[in-house]
C-alpha cells in the first residue's frame, strides 16, 4: 500500500491524523470562543456565517452551508432564537417552511465574531503560509467531493 494511504501504525495513518487535527482544532474553537465571552459555539458561528452571508436561508438551505443534518440544525436554530440573535418568518412560496432571518444583534456579532476567529485561525495555522493553506483546502474540498459523491 502506498505510504499517504497506509493505515498502521496509527500515528502514520492519513485518516488519524486528520481527525485528531480536526478533533484539536474544534476544541481549541470552542475555547476561543468561549474565551470571547460573546456566548457562541462553533455549531452557532457556523449558522451565524451563513447568514451573514446570504440572510433569509431556509432550514435545508443552512444545512447544506453548514454541513449538517436538518434536525441539528433545527436545534441550533432553536437556542440562537432563544439569544435572540435569530428569528422566523413564513416562507411566501411555501407556508410550511420558515426563512430564518439574523436580528440586529445577531448582524452585530458578526465583527467580534470574525475577529476571534481569525486570531483563532492565525494561531491555529501559524508556520503555514498562505500558499500552503490553499493547498490544504484544495485537499480537504477533494477528500470531501471524493466521500460525498462515492457515498462512503
């Protein structure tokens, strides 16, 4: 087997490595934002994220930004309504769903929000250079396509 894909020892394999750096760098995230004092966790920044980038996103809309299931989303909708940083409102085209919409409070998160997690990423990726970031997303975006369109 080739040596990017051997398995074992554990400390070698390609998948462990990943999922401990990932399972670190959740970790360290939920630190810093916790440290921030702004009261969000990933899962809430991650929701928060896309609608700062397209706000009015449907239940299914934000689970495919973000990545997860409908019924986690649901959840994180539910406790970012609760710090009233979110709200819904009735779909027009289709009364059975709602839109969810920031609030001006959750609008105002977005700066302390992305400067804690920009120090977050600096400290996180120090050593790498911007090149070398890139090429790790181009990499994680691959392994990514390559798991959801093989439906592993």
């Amino acid at each position: 087997m080739n040596a990017i894909h051997q398995s074992f020892p554990l400390h070698q394999s390609t998948y462990y490595l990943i999922v401990r750096t990932s399972m670190h760098l959740k970790t360290a995230l939920y630190r810093a934002l916790h440290n921030s004092r702004l009261g969000i966790t990933p899962e809430q920044w991650s929701v928060l994220c896309c609608l700062w980038e397209n706000d009015g996103l449907n239940h299914a809309e934000i689970a495919t930004c973000t990545g997860r299931d409908k019924f986690t989303i649901t959840r994180i909708i539910n406790l970012l309504e609760k710090k009233e940083l979110v709200h819904r409102a009735p779909d027009s085209r289709d009364r059975r769903r709602s839109i969810i919409r920031l609030t001006q409070r959750g609008s105002e998160l977005q700066e302390p929000l992305t400067e804690t997690v920009e120090e977050f990423s600096k400290k996180a990726f120090a050593g790498l250079s911007e090149d070398d970031v890139e090429h790790l997303r181009r990499i994680q975006n691959t392994i990514l396509h390559n798991l959801e369109s093989s439906n592993l």
